[in-house]
C-alpha cells in the first residue's frame, strides 16, 4: 500500500490529541506509516524515522508544516543522538509510538537470522523505549510512551521464535519501565499495542493468515487505543479472545501443538546439514 491511498476520515483522531507532538520510529511502512499519515493529514505534528527515508521525505512534502523526519537505524548506537534531535526539529514530544520491528519464520533456525530479529526487536527496542522514557524524565514531562508488540508475545511460537519471544521481551520491558516510572511519580504512561495479523510488507505477500486484517482496519482501533491510554490492546476483539485462551494452555501442551501460521503451509525441513568443519 502506498501512504497516498489511505482513506483516513473514519480515523478517531479529531481533537484528542490537541496540540500533542508524536514521534513515530519505524514509519516508512505498514503500521507506523499509516499511523504518521492518519496524525499528519489531521494536522498533528510528527517526526518521523527509520532507515528508510523516502516515505517520510514524501509525506514531508505534502504536510511541509506538519512534519520533520530523521534517518535512524534502531540497532546502532547513533540511534540514541538522532532521535533527540528529531525531537528538538519537532518542537518536542508527547508522546513516543515505537512501530520499528521485523519477523520471519526461520523453519530452518538459521543463527543470524535469528540474531538479527532479536537484535532489532529487543536491543533496538530498548534503545529507543529507554531513550524516549528519558527525554520525558529530563524534561520533568507527562508524556506516553507506545509500542507495537504483538499478540505473538503471548507465548512461544515454533515456526517465529525468535521474533514470539523478542514480542515478550518487549512486553515485559514495558512492565518493568512503568514500575520505575510508578515508583517515581514520573506521570509517563504506557500502552502496549498487540495486534494479531495486519496485512503489510512484514507478512508474506503470497499466504493466508488466521483473522487476518487490513492496515485501514487496524490502524483505527490502535489509534483509539492510543487515545484512550489503554495499558494493553489487543487489535482486534477476536485476538484478545485468541489471547485470553492461549494464557490457558500449560506450557506441557503448549510444546506439543503444532502451530503453522500460513496457508498455504510451509514445508517443514526434514533435516538441516550444518556444514560441520565450519562449526567445528
Ligand atoms: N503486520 C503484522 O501482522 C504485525 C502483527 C503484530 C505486530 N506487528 C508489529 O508491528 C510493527 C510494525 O510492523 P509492520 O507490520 O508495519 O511491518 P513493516 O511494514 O515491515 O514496517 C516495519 C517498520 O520497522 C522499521 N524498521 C525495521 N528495522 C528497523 C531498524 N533497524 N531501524 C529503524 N527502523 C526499522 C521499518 O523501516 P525501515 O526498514 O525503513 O528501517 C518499517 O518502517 C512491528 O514491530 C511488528 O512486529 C505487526
């Protein structure tokens, strides 16, 4: 889906956000894009980032006032100075909505692959969360900090084990920010967003998924999430049932069940052959 054919007027965002300044991390696609194009056509003021920074630079160009935008790749260091200077281009910041993240299903559990989603959707993650709680901290501000985790956080999933168990990381770490901020009267406030699956460049463009649902549809119920302060949101109604269900199932049977997230299905490998003298 391009940013430019979205129709966002059933969006729920009219007043209440006011003035607020959202900062978007990962939103030159999907969830977050959409999300930045929903606040930006609604005249609220974002900065955006991710690597990827031609979707920003466009919808830069059609909301001029409205937008500053920021190249900042979660996993380096850098990531930390970029953001506060893309705070300081938009004036400020409200509140922080982390959309950054990827998945695959890694059937095979090739090592790197597995590294690298949970390098980005644990240790990017914390970077930026801690950074945003920060800026809050330093500024003596109410502000909300949100993430995108997943209904894939509730447990661990065979065929996405990296990328289920990196979604309870990051639900987890949330947990644990509150606290520290509860114990302080730090006024920040947490939304944990857990979608199930969303239609975008992070699904398999070829496959069927369970309760599968478009951007235009999701996009709407997170934004209300948002609004609301919702602590935890499952998108939709259906994957808060999935959810509530799923807590249910000891681990012991967990284990046992096979859990295959596409149609048509992916063939399972029969053996995997490391090449030994490389491991050795
Ligand atoms: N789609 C689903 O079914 C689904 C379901 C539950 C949860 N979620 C979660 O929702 C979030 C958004 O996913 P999506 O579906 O919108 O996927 P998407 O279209 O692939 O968007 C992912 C975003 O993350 C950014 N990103 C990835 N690695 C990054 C890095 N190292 N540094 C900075 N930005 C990075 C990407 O930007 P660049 O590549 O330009 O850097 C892109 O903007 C993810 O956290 C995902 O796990 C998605």
């Amino acid at each position: 889906m391009s940013s430019t054919d979205f129709d966002f007027h059933n969006v729920p965002v009219a007043n209440e956000f006011g003035m607020k300044r959202i900062v978007i991390v990962g939103a030159s696609s999907g969830i977050g894009l959409a999300l930045a194009e929903a606040f930006a056509s609604r005249n609220i003021p974002v900065g955006l980032a991710a690597r990827r920074t031609k979707p920003l630079e466009d919808l830069k160009k059609r909301y001029p006032s409205r937008v500053a935008y920021a190249e900042i790749d979660i996993n380096k260091p850098e990531a930390v100075s970029r953001l506060n200077r893309l705070i300081t281009d938009l004036g400020g910041m409200d509140i922080y909505i982390h959309s950054a993240g990827i998945g695959f299903e890694n059937l095979t559990m090739e090592p790197e692959s597995e590294a690298h989603t949970i390098e980005t959707n644990t240790v990017g993650f914390a970077r930026m969360i801690s950074s945003a709680y920060r800026y809050f901290r330093s500024k003596a501000k109410r502000g909300q900090i949100v993430a995108i985790s997943s209904v894939a956080g509730t447990n661990g999933l065979g065929r996405l084990a990296a990328y289920s168990a990196s979604k309870k990381f990051d639900q987890t770490y949330l947990v644990a920010l509150e606290q520290l901020a509860n114990s302080m009267n730090a006024g920040i406030t947490f939304t944990d967003i857990r979608p199930g699956w969303v239609r975008t460049p992070l699904v398999m463009p070829d496959k069927q998924y369970p309760f599968e649902m478009t951007v235009e549809y999701a996009v709407p119920l997170i934004i209300r999430a948002i609004v609301r302060k919702k602590r935890v949101a499952y998108i939709d109604w259906r994957w808060a049932l999935v959810a509530a269900a799923w807590k249910l199932i000891p681990d012991a049977i967990w284990t046992r069940v096979s859990t295959s997230v596409v149609t048509p299905d992916k063939q399972l490998p029969l053996d995997i052959r490391p090449d030994l003298n490389r491991s050795l």
